[in-house]
C-alpha cells in the first residue's frame, strides 16, 4: 500500500541554520505530494504541494521538489526562524488514475525546534 | 475567522462508555473528515463525508460511527471506547469534494484517553 516515511524527530536548529526535512514516499503511479505543518496548539496547515514529477512547491521561504527517480519530496529552507518551530507533515494522495480516494496517506511527523 | 472547531479538547474515558467528539465548520465546506494520530503512525482517515446526508469509510472505521445531517457539522460517536481509541483526533474540512486533498482545513484536535 501508499506510505510516507519521514526523518524522526525532533530536529533542533539555531536561527538562521539551513532546514532540510526527509520524505520518501510508496506509492503507484504519480501521486500528488504535500508539506502540513502544524504549529502549537493549532490544527494541520497546508504549507506547499507539488501534482507531478520535477515539480517545486514553495512557500513562506520553503520549498520542495517533486522527484520521481529518488521518490522523495524533501523539505528545505535556507534559514530558519524561532516562529518555524512546529511539527511538519509529509503526504501523498495517489493519482485518480491508480485508484487514489478521497484520502491523504499521511508520515509520521517530523518535529523542528529552532532555538536563537 | 472560526474555521474548524473541535470540542473537546481533552477527554479521559472509561472502557466502555461512550461519547460523541463534534466537529463544526463555517466555510460551507462539502467535504468532512475524520483523522486520527498514534505515535509512529502518522494521521489515518476514520471516515469521511462528501456532502450532507452521504459518508463513506477510511482506513481504521471499526469502532466509529458518524453522521452528517447538516454541512457544518460532523459528529464522531464512540459507541463502547476501547484502550485502542486512545488517540490525537482531527477533524479537517475541504471547499472541494472534488478534490479535497488540495487544501484540507484542520481543527485544532481532541486528545482522548481511554482507561
């Protein structure tokens, strides 16, 4: 079935430090892949996304790329701040071609820290 | 803005007993859904709804019972809570229920433990 692995956490950063956040993905076909983020005590917000191969989501100073060859979609940013702390979130929903629903097929979470 | 809403924030059950977790939008949103979050486990789909009147299983159903009489609203009923429903829950809504995957809204989550 889909899955979605990301680096474990928690990842401690000083300010300004450069971000990368891992996520391999399963999946059949050419899913669409997503960034959530999550920050204390708020719910899951869409952060970027990226629909096909070679595709680059960005957002607020992050970005990601679509790569099918690695099945990767890591998360970057060149420098962090205090206000970037909060737990980021890999998905993946599979192409409507390959049987994808109406489901996100979710990692597990990689918590940032960036202290000053 | 309210955007999703979620009551309650925390709840401790005993085994057994039942309750209902609610969840409200205010963005006429068709699409509702139902996630939960273990450790290690990342969020998986309980159940979710395209419309008022019509909802569908995810991926982990048993144990979970919902309804959607009007489009703001999408209740999730523990009939007899089990140790194994302890969890983070997430309600998150979608403008589209074409594709609700390209931006779903999150509440804010409920945590609940079952003893």
């Amino acid at each position: 079935g889909d899955s979605v692995t990301q680096m474990e956490g928690p990842v401690t950063l000083s300010e300004e430090a450069f971000l990368t956040i891992n996520c391999t993905y399963t999946a059949t076909g050419y899913p669409s892949l997503f960034w959530y983020v999550q920050y204390p005590g708020e719910g899951l917000q869409l952060l970027l996304k990226a629909t096909k191969a070679d595709d680059k989501g960005s957002n607020k100073g992050f970005e990601a790329t679509y790569r099918k060859e690695t099945t990767s979609f890591h998360l970057e940013k060149g420098s962090v701040q205090v206000s970037d702390s909060a737990v980021y979130f890999c998905a993946l929903r599979r192409s409507i071609l390959t049987g994808g629903g109406n489901k996100l097929t979710f990692g597990t979470g990689t918590q940032l820290k960036v202290e000053l | 803005n309210a955007g999703v809403t979620q009551t309650p924030k925390f709840q401790v059950l005993k085994t057994g007993q039942s309750m209902t977790l609610q969840c409200a939008q205010d963005m006429n949103h068709e699409y509702m859904s139902w996630y939960r979050q273990d450790p290690g486990m990342g969020l998986r789909l309980i159940h979710y709804s395209v419309g008022a009147g019509i909802t569908d299983q995810g991926e982990v159903p048993n144990g979970y019972n919902v309804s959607r009489s009007t489009t703001e609203d999408f209740p999730l009923r523990l009939l007899s809570a089990a140790p194994s429903q302890t969890s983070v829950y997430f309600c998150a809504s979608s403008y589209s229920q074409a594709s609700p995957w390209e931006k779903l809204f999150f509440g804010s989550g409920t945590q609940l433990s079952v003893l």
